[in-house]
C-alpha cells in the first residue's frame, strides 16, 4: 500500500512538473527569439546556455542565428554540422552564410545549393548565392542569381542597384544603365541619378529624344463589344494632372461642351486635347482644331466599340509600372483642375466589372474565385461610389480603388463570373459592404481596425484556416514555413511568404533623407494580426515614423505589413537587417489567393464571401 502510493505521488509529480517544463522551455524561447529580433545576440545565447537547452534542436536555430549576428562563423559550422541528416532549408543557409563570413566560398555554393534544393524559392538564399558569386569574382553568374530571384518576386526593387553595380564591373553599360533606371523608377537616389548619368553619355543616349518607354503613338484597331447599358453608371478617373491627352475612336463620335455646343469628331484617328491655359480646352485631329469650354464630353456614335488612350500610364511607384495604350467602354469626359486635364470613363457597372474582374483576378482560376471576386468587386463600387466626387469621379483606375485596365484584359470567364452574379451585392445593415480585398492574406485575416483604424463588424481578424500562432517564438518559425492555410498556393509562392536582406549600403538608400546617417529603425506598434502598424527611422539628424500602409514603401516595396526584422549592429549602428514576411497587400476583407484556395478545396462562392466578410449571405 506505501508503495502504491508512493507511486501515485509520483505519477501526480511528473503530470504537474512536464508540463511546466514545457511552458518554461517555451517561454525561454520566445524570450530568445525576442532578443534575436531586438539584436541583442549575446542574450539569446546566455540564456539558452543558462537553461540548458544548447543542445536541443529547437533551439539550435537560434544559437545559429545569434552566432551569425555575432560572426561566429566557425561556432556556427560546429553546431550545425553535427545535425544529424537535415532536412530543412534553414540549417544549409546557415552553414552557407559560415562558410561565406570565412571566405570559404566552394563550401558557401555547397551548402546554399542544398538548402535552395529543399526550398527552391527562397529569395534570402539565391540572393546569398548572387553575393557568393560576386565575391568570387564571377558577376555574370551573381546577375545570373539576381535575376532569377527576381522572377519568384519581382518586388526586390533593391536587387536592381545591385543589377547595375555587378554589370557595371563586367563593362556590360547597356545592362548597367537599363538596371539602374528600374531602380531610379522605384526610389530616386543622387548617386545612381548620377551613375545613370555618366551612362547615358558613355552610351549616346539623347535626352532630348524623349523616353522610349513613350513611344510616338500609332493608331490601333479597335475592339468591337457587346454593351449591357441597363445597370446604373459609375465615373472611373483614368488620368489626372496631364498636360496633353491622345486618343482615337472607333467609330465617329459627339462631342458636347461645357456651353453645350456640339461637334462630330471622326473615328478611327488620333486626335489630342490639351488646354490653353484659359479655363479651355483645345481638341486638335482631322485638320480641325475645337476650343471647347469644360467639360468636353464624347460619345460614340456606334457604342459597340471603344475609345482608346495612348501612353497610359499604370502601377505608378510599384514595381510593375509601365505605360501602355487602352481601351474602354463608354463615354470619356475631359475636365480641368489645378494641374491640368481630368480624364473619366463613364460606363455602366457590369460592364465595368468585366474589366475589373480580370485585372484583379486571373481569369484561369477556379470559376468560384472568379464569382467572389465579382460580388466583392461589384460591392467595392457601390460602397464607395462617390469617394472621389469632388476631384470629378467615383472611383480611381488604379488599385486604390480596383485595377481597371480597359477592353484588352477583358476575358469570357470573368464576363461568364459577371453575368452569373449580375447585381449580386453583400449587404450589412440593409446597406453594401466596404468589401475590401487583397492579394493574399499571409494566413492570417487582418480587421479593418488594425490596418486603417476604422471599425467594421464585418471585417475582423482571424485565421485564413490553420491555428493562428500565439506568440514572438511561435510566429517567427511560422514565417518560414508553408501553412496549410487557403492563401497557400503552391505555385504561386512568394505571395505567400517572402525575405528581403538589407546591407547597410540599401538601408541609407532607402531611408528619409530627413534623418542624415542612418543609426537604426525600429518597429513601434504592432497589431493584434501582428502586422506592423509603425517604424521609425532614427538617424543624425533626427527620427521619422512612418504608419499603416506607408511602412511598405518606406522600407523599400515590401509586400505586406505582416514581417518581423532581425537586425545586426555594429557599435551600435545598424548594419544590416535580415526580413521575414507573410502574404501581399492589406490583409483585410478577401484574400484573392484564399478565395482561389477555397474554390479549390470545393467551396462555392458565397460560403468564400460568407468566411471572409463574416456576413449572412
């Protein structure tokens, strides 16, 4: 009987103690990670020495990582060298990142190709392998690397510098000047201005000529539509603060002006309106030349085709900007403002979804996705229909409010999406929804209130289908995998989880020139999602923040606000700084991978609706 209950004492001892053990072993390593996060290695060390937990695997990770802030690259190679046939990506970046800190480069290729075997998409090791090869001498072969990272994410805006300065030692000056004015488009900086500069003289480029991504424009053969002109008319702003706009017809057109005079304009040529400086328009084409007061409105005379803009410009301050020619449905209408001429498409709202569906969404994807897109797209309008009425229209062409390219990206799927959803709208209270979508989610829902500060009932933050982690630890390691969430498309991976590496050389590029010499940059709020609501640059001359949305660009065109830094410091200035980051675009509302994702696994339309928006349907 002593026995037996002594036995029992026992049992009750190790079920209360193992899981203390557990949470404290837990609570170490989020408190190492935290340090690691916070650039203080020689914490994360000591307290992982302290409690014993060296040799564990799971922290071993972060002894590496502490080791590599602190450039113990031969520590790094002992500990991770006794892993016993590894599997994960992460052990061979390490090892690759030794190896390099020695100058062992051989054995730096060696390992990151075999990390990059497991994890073929991993920006963060390709990009070690450009610098590997950079330092090897070999630049062909490093622009090679930089190239092909910046096909699994062309968002690595500050890949180009590095583009320009490898071409720029090979004496390749046409690939030199070609990657620098990428990077001039994204964030000017006075010594690549300069560089680009030097190139254009090295290479007889004349300035004068004008920008041969604005081509002379040629008139093209317009599109034939079929029109659905029953629903109400939505005003999209296509081109604000121009000097000059050229455009064609397809077929002959009115023209109605301010004074209510009218005019017939012939089709199929180009015509351009410009301003004479005196609250006038000047229309020229045709061997007429109109002075028209505003607004100067045109309408077809056979609205079964189009009107066509040429030199449009798109995705300004994205890494996908371009110029091209469109065309669109409707009426235009030319209006003045302070800095010059207000371009409108006037159209009906189905017939504007056509084009905002495929502009927003592929029109190859799943027939649900399509549908959802639709419904929240159509619902996005009506919300905010309005928005922009005192600049002359409702809604922007661009993805402050929804792409809107025109004709050309129209598809018979998205049409099909349209017109099986037709005047589908979600509804809250009796009124439309603010149906706010993004790319992809990351995995984890944001509400409106964490991103902009503005409550909606509707849009709350939450899981995108797997448990959310809970902690500084558990979301760190959750950053490097792939989570069996909707969002997570294989094969379209890096909007799902992306790294960005910053030298000190990209940090000062991208920094307010405000500050002076960079010292450091911190993040300063983060939300309940863990997307980060504020940094601050802190320099020579002083600190800047930067909030919500803007972070992105400040921090040189990341994907999403959903991140965690590991900053390295050397006496106590930063010096480089190390991004893991999840999803692309707000997070709040639909995530357009997760819709897709959804429709795959066999859900319809409205249940994906019903998920993101938490509204009856």
């Amino acid at each position: 009987m002593k026995l037996k209950n002594t036995v029992l004492i026992l049992l009750l001892f190790f079920a209360i103690v193992r899981p203390a053990l557990a949470v404290n072993s837990l609570t170490i390593l989020e408190q190492s990670e935290q340090y690691l996060q916070q650039g203080m290695p020689h914490r994360t060390l000591e307290l992982l020495k302290n409690n014993n937990l060296l040799g564990k695997l799971e922290a071993i990770h972060l002894q590496a990582q502490a080791l590599l802030q602190l450039g113990n690259y031969q520590e790094v190679i002992d500990l991770l060298t006794n892993i016993t046939n590894p599997s994960d990506w992460e052990t061979f970046y390490y090892l690759g990142l030794a190896y390099f800190g020695q100058g062992q480069y051989e054995q730096a290729l060696n390992q990151l190709q075999k990390g990059l075997a497991i994890r073929p998409h991993t920006t963060l090791i390709i990009n070690q392998l450009a610098e590997t090869f950079a330092s090897m001498g070999q630049y062909q072969a490093a622009i090679n690397q930089l190239q092909r990272s910046l096909q699994y994410d062309a968002s690595q805006t500050n890949l180009y510098w590095k583009i320009g300065a490898l071409a720029d030692q090979i004496g390749d000056l046409q690939q030199a000047y070609t990657a620098y004015t990428k990077a001039e488009a994204m964030r000017s900086v006075p010594e690549i201005s300069k560089r680009i500069n030097e190139l254009m003289i090295a290479l007889n480029i004349d300035p004068t000529k004008g920008d041969p991504s604005r081509p002379e424009p040629k008139l093209i053969k317009h599109s034939t539509v079929v029109r659905d002109k029953s629903s109400k008319l939505i005003r999209i702003g296509l081109i604000e603060d121009a000097s000059n706009v050229t455009f064609s017809a397809g077929s002959d057109f009115t023209i109605i002006d301010g004074a209510n005079q009218k005019h017939t304009g012939k089709g199929n040529q180009l015509w351009e309106i410009s301003t004479n400086g005196k609250n006038q328009l000047i229309l020229s084409g045709n061997n007429q030349k109109l002075i028209l007061t505003q607004p100067v409105k045109l309408q077809l005379l056979n609205d079964s085709t189009t009107f066509a803009l040429y030199n449009v410009d798109f995705g300004t301050g994205y890494f996908w900007a371009g110029t091209e020619t469109r065309e669109y449905r409707g009426d235009l209408e030319f209006l003045l403002a302070a800095k010059g001429i207000t371009v409108v498409n006037e159209l009906p709202v189905e017939e504007y979804l056509y084009s905002v569906v495929p502009g927003e969404m592929s029109a190859s994807w799943h027939m649900e996705a399509l549908k959802a897109q639709a419904v929240a797209a159509r619902t996005y309008t009506e919300y905010n229909r309005g928005r922009y009425q005192s600049r002359g229209f409702d809604l922007l062409a661009t993805v402050q409010s929804a792409n809107y390219p025109g004709v050309s990206r129209e598809h018979p799927r998205t049409t099909q999406a349209v017109q099986e959803t037709r005047g589908e709208v979600l509804l809250y209270n009796g009124r439309p929804i603010d149906a706010v979508y993004s790319a992809n989610n990351g995995g984890i829902r944001s509400s409106s209130k964490d991103v902009w500060g503005g409550h909606r009932d509707y849009l709350q933050s939450g899981s995108d289908g797997d448990k959310l982690p809970q902690d500084t630890y558990s979301l760190a390691r959750w950053l490097r995998i792939d989570p069996p969430v909707y969002s997570n498309i294989g094969r379209l991976y890096s909007t799902l989880r992306w790294t960005r590496h910053y030298t000190r050389e990209d940090l000062q590029r991208i920094a307010p020139a405000s500050i002076g010499k960079l010292i450091d940059v911190k993040i300063t709020a983060v939300a309940d999602s863990y997307r980060v609501q504020s940094i601050q640059w802190i320099g020579s001359y002083g600190t800047y923040t930067v909030r919500n949305d803007a972070i992105r660009s400040s921090l040189g065109g990341l994907r999403s606000n959903l991140f965690i830094f590991y900053p390295v410091y050397h006496d106590n200035i930063l010096h480089e700084l190390t991004i893991y980051g999840a999803g692309w675009g707000h997070g709040v509302g639909m995530s357009q991978y997760g819709a897709l994702g959804m429709a795959e696994a066999g859900f319809n339309y409205k249940e994906i609706l019903k998920f993101y928006y938490d509204i009856e349907i």
